[in-house]
C-alpha cells in the first residue's frame, strides 16, 4: 500500500518549498494540486466564460483536461496537450483560481485525478483540503500555517527581488481576503483536519519545518 502525506495551509505559508523540500528527502512524488487548479483556471480564463454561469461553466469544463507529468524530477502540468507550468503563476491567474476552485464542478474534475495518483505512489500533496476530503485516511497530515504578518513579508520581499513594486498593506490585505474565501466557500473549505499536526512557520526556517515533517512520516512508516 502507497504512503500519503497530505499538507494542507493557507497561501504563503511555504507550503510548496517545503513539500517539494520534504518529498525529494523522502523520496516521495510531490504532487502540487494547487497547480490543477491554476491550470483549469487558466483554460476557463481563455475561454472567456462567466464562470457564476453554471451551464457554461460545465460546457467549457468538457473542453479542458488537466494531467500532470514528471520531468527531470519535477511536475508540469498540461492542460489539454499544452504544457502550461510556465503560465500559471501570474495574478490573473491566480484570481481566477480563486474564484473557480471554489465550484464544486471544478473541484469533482480533479479529485479522481489527485485520489488515483496517492494510490498508486507514495505522495506528498499539497493543497486545501487533502487530509480532509481527498485524502481522509492519509497516514500523516500536516497543517502547515505562519501568521499574515510572516506570510505577507515573505511575499513582498519576493516581490522586491523581482524587481515588483508593492504596498507591505495592499499584500497583507490580499492574504487575509484570500483566507476569508478559502475557509469559508461551501465546498471544501480549508481548515486543519482533526489528525492533522499543526505547524506554524511563522518563526521557523525552510530547513526547521523540512526536518520536522521527515521526522514525523520516518516515525509513522
Ligand atoms: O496553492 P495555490 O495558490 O497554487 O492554489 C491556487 C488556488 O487553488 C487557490 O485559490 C486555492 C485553490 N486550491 C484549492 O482550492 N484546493 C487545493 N487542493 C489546492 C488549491
């Protein structure tokens, strides 16, 4: 039987450093559902649809199809034929994901997807609500957080490396309305899964939180 580690969190908690971090070390797939989502996102936002439109949204949805492959050790993820990774981490995007993961047609679209790969791998996945809907009976959960504080001074010196202007407020603003929606849409909300162990990052290094969770899964395998 295939191993699943399921970390769930809200945005800019690290979560993706991490996994990816923690998976190599365990030799585990790493699975980025987050990544789905953009995808479909990005074929809806090209579509042109009013996604509220639920007739439409189902039509446009029988057009997309979202899979992912592993290239030299890391996931791409196609929509349709189209290798997208390189197009789905831009703020459109990320808005319609947004907006779209919270329709319980988009969300049916991938659990079969994401259900099947845990079956067959040892996976680490990342996402909202892995240890509490797509993954229940993952043999270890992690619920990795940081404060909005922590997260949004992560994000703005990103932003600042990149060259991008930003307001320190406008990003803290932006986390707490990102966590409002996403703990709070009727589908699959996320919150901290009853046997999740709760880590908060907020005064913890990449390295700490790595070493925290590769210890958990050792002791459990
Ligand atoms: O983790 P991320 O920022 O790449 O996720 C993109 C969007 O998809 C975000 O709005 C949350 C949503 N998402 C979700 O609803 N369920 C998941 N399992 C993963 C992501």
């Amino acid at each position: 039987m295939s191993f699943n580690i399921a970390i769930d969190g809200p945005a800019g908690a690290g979560k993706s450093t991490i996994a990816k971090r923690a998976a190599r070390e365990l030799g585990f797939v790493y699975v980025d559902t987050g990544a789905m989502y953009r995808a479909i996102a990005l074929g809806l936002f090209r579509s042109g649809i009013d996604v509220e439109d639920e007739g439409k949204l189902s039509e446009a949805l029988t057009q997309i199809e979202v899979s992912i492959r592993y290239e030299n050790g890391e996931q791409q993820v196609y929509l349709n034929e189209e290798n997208v990774s390189g197009l789905i981490r831009t703020e459109e995007v990320s808005r319609m994901a947004s907006v779209s993961s919270a329709k319980p047609l988009v969300r049916n679209k991938l659990t079969d997807l994401q259900r099947g790969l845990a079956r067959r791998e040892n996976v680490l996945m990342d996402g909202r609500d892995i240890g509490t809907v797509i993954l229940p009976q993952a043999q270890l959960k992690i619920y990795l957080t940081a404060s909005v504080k922590t997260r949004a001074g992560r994000r703005y010196k990103e932003y600042l490396e990149r060259g991008e202007h930003c307001s320190l407020e406008e990003i803290e603003k932006d986390i707490e309305a990102r966590d409002f929606n996403d703990m709070h849409r009727e589908t699959a909300p996320l919150r901290q899964a009853e046997d999740a162990v709760l880590v908060d990052s907020s005064d913890l290094s990449v390295d700490e939180v790595v070493a925290q969770i590769v210890s958990l899964a050792r002791e459990r395998m």
